[in-house]
C-alpha cells in the first residue's frame, strides 16, 4: 500500500495507492546500517573522531534514529510521488 498526498479545494488529504508496494524493510536497513556506516567511519573520521574501542553503545542510537529517518525518508518521497506514475 502507497500513501499520496492530493490537494483538494486547497486542502492536502492523503490518497492510499494498494496497487504500489513501498518497501519498508529496504528503507530500515538502507537508514540503519548505509547511514549509521557512512557516519562511522567518513563523517567521524573527518571530524576528527575515531573508531575505537567498544562502538556498539554509541551506534546502538544512531542506529535506530538513522532507520527510523530511512523509513519517514522513503514514505514521504512515495507519497508525495504516488500520482506521478504512468504505467
């Protein structure tokens, strides 16, 4: 099921597409484990801050925020996009 947003009399209400699949496990893990990744071992790293030691307690939150940011990330581009298909 996809989620759209149509406007109406200039009012937003949500349009529900069941014809389109939004994959919700491809954008947890993309969120969750490309992101927190790239924030690991790039960002920090360019900022000065290395990976050492016992990361788990410092990634653990990163983790979960970054998944939940991948998840909002891919509905509200599926949403916003859910009119704009042909098939």
């Amino acid at each position: 099921m996809e989620l759209g947003f149509r406007r109406a009399d200039g009012v937003a209400v949500v349009h529900v597409a069941p014809e389109h699949r939004t994959p919700w496990i491809g954008s947890l893990v993309f969120g969750g484990i490309v992101l927190t990744t790239v924030g690991a071992f790039i960002i920090d790293p360019a900022r000065g801050i290395w990976p050492s030691g016992n990361m788990l307690p410092r990634l653990a939150p990163n983790f979960i925020a970054n998944a939940i940011w991948g998840w909002g990330a891919s509905s509200s581009i599926r949403a916003f996009t859910a009119g704009r298909e042909s098939d």
